[in-house]
C-alpha cells in the first residue's frame, strides 16, 4: 500500500486530485479515451490526466473526456479501435503498436519548442496520420529524464546482468542486450508477479514508476545511470479531429502543447520525491563502471534509430535526416 498511497499523495498535492478530474461537466460534449495504465499507476497514468484537466479547463467545461485504461482494452491492442472510431482518443506509448516512429522522441536531447520548430513533431504527426488514422496532440516526455533498469538481485561482480531475463520493449532491447542480458517482453500490469515469481530476473521501465507499481518489493536494486527520455503520446482518431470546429482544433491544439510544458515539469518533480522514497524503503542503487553507463546510453540512441528505419522505412529514414539537420542527432 505505500508505494500507490505515496504517488497519489504526491499528486494530490500538485493539485492533480483523481476526484476532482473525474468530474464531468454537465451536457459537455463528451470524448473517449483509451489510456495504457491503470489508475493505480499514478505516475503513468497522470499524463492523460493533465491532458482531460486542461481540456476542461480551456473549453470552460464544454468538453470532457472520459478515461479507460487496460481493463477495457489490453495496452497492446489499443491504436486499432482509436484507429477505428470505436473511441475518440489514445493514450499510449509508441512501443505498444507497429510502426511506432514516435518511440524516436526518446532519444533526441530533453527539449520541447526545439522539438516542434525543428519540424520533428510535423512529421511524426504526419506519419501517425496516414499510418494509424490518428492526429496527434501531444507528445508527453514524463520529465527530461527516462528510464531505469531494476533487479532482483545485485549486478554481477562484472559490473553486469548476464545471462539474465529482464522484463522490457522493444527500445529496451539493445541496452539489456549490451550488458548480456535476454529480452523479454511484457506489459508493466504482469511485471511484479513475473519478479516474484522468476519468470524475470528484472526490468526496465520508466524510472518515476517504480513507487506506483510497487516494484521495488520484489526487485529491490534500482541501477543507474539512466538513459533516454519516456516519451508517450496522445492523439485522435483523424475523422473525428478533422469533423471539430476550427476553434475546437486550435483549443485541443493548445491544450497539447500546455499538457506537454506541465506533464514534463511534474515528472521531474515526481522522480526527486520518489526516490528519496525508495531509498528510505531500502532500494539500492547499483551504479554501472562508468564505461558501460556510456555504452548503454550509446546503444539506447543508436538501437532505436534502428528500430525506426526498419518499422517506418523511408519515414524513420527522413526523420533521422531531419533531426540530424537541426542537430538533434548524429
């Protein structure tokens, strides 16, 4: 119970209270959302969040948007009735569906305007558009740091995890594979009993999420440094956008944007606070030969450029090119 009563404190108190977001307005015009994490998961779950409060905000309560998370639709399984029309918006991170070019945003340096002047943001939405049949709206980095791995038992007296299974997704797989360990992938609902149990041997995930989903009960060595940025997004199925208002589209516009600024903010917030937490719940910070800290962030950037070439083909070609051009990278 401490880790879910500890995050939503810390929610609570930067006035993000679960309560008062549930509040509809009444005859709002009324939007569905699919979201790939539970409330439970506070901190992965407060991106979408934000996002309804600020929609509420800015259209004086004439729009609401309503939240269903994985117990409606399995995380992996969410872009196609998004895509369909059968809900009116997602939720979710670009490893979970194919050709997720936006998986990109988690390896470019920590930086919102240069990411949308630089005309990054144009062509990922683009691609979202004609891919998924979906706009985007925002692209939320949960603060300008990324993820963590964690264990069940300590790094190897090499300075390593070799031989063992660690829980991840794809953009995870070449920096558990750098340190010798083997990829398995899973949703982050079936990490604690897979832990528990030794179907894995650790995970990666966000690092600002390990408090929420408790984690840190089971795997009790948190290893650092971290790497990339977790970078998730929120978008609309194309019909319904393109049937809104003009005034409507620049409001939601407007909306992503200002989610973008406070979702970043708040994560870095939450990051600090937890892992004071977690150091006083007796989880050990395992820190990599500085050596092999750089290989993993190395690995993590060009893996993943990888990755977007072979999903997205002359897409995740033309992105490289773009972000290369604005020095975003190599």
């Amino acid at each position: 119970m401490v880790a879910r009563i500890t995050s939503a404190r810390v929610l609570a108190g930067l006035g993000l209270g679960l309560g008062l977001a549930l509040a509809s307005p009444v005859q709002a015009q009324t939007f569905k959302m699919l979201g790939g994490w539970s409330e439970s998961n506070t901190t992965a779950y407060m991106p979408g969040l934000v996002f309804k409060q600020q929609a509420d905000k800015a259209s004086g309560g004439k729009i609401a948007i309503t939240i269903s998370g994985p117990e409606a639709v399995p995380p992996f399984e969410q872009m196609q009735p998004v895509s369909a029309g059968a809900f009116d918006m997602v939720y979710t991170h670009p490893a979970y569906h194919p050709k997720g070019l936006a998986g990109v945003l988690e390896i470019l340096p920590f930086g919102l305007e240069k990411i949308r002047s630089s005309g990054v943001w144009e062509h990922v939405d683009k691609f979202y558009q004609k891919t998924h049949n979906l706009k985007i709206l925002a692209f939320v980095a949960v603060g300008s740091e990324g993820y963590h791995c964690y264990l069940k038992a300590p790094l190897s007296a090499a300075g390593d995890w070799n031989g063992r299974k660690i829980r991840g997704v794809a953009p995870h797989g070449g920096v558990i594979k750098a340190l010798g360990g083997v990829l398995v992938v899973m949703p982050m609902g079936d990490v604690y009993t897979s832990i528990e149990k030794g179907v894995v041997d650790g995970a990666c995930a966000p690092a600002n999420v390990m408090l929420a989903t408790k984690h840190h009960e089971v795997a009790k060595y948190r290893v650092e440094p971290r790497f990339g940025l977790l970078v998730s997004m929120i978008g609309m199925n194309l019909d319904k956008w393109k049937a809104l208002s003009p005034d409507q589209q620049k409001m939601l516009t407007q909306v992503g944007i200002d989610t973008e600024k406070e979702v970043a903010r708040l994560g870095d917030e939450i990051l600090a606070k937890e892992n004071k937490t977690l150091d006083g719940l007796g989880v050990q910070v395992q820190t990599l030969p500085q050596a092999k800290g750089d290989e993993i962030k190395a690995v993590f950037e060009t893996s993943n450029w990888g990755l977007a070439e072979a999903c997205c083909g002359e897409d995740g070609k033309a992105l490289h090119e773009i972000a290369k051009k604005a020095g975003l990278a190599k």
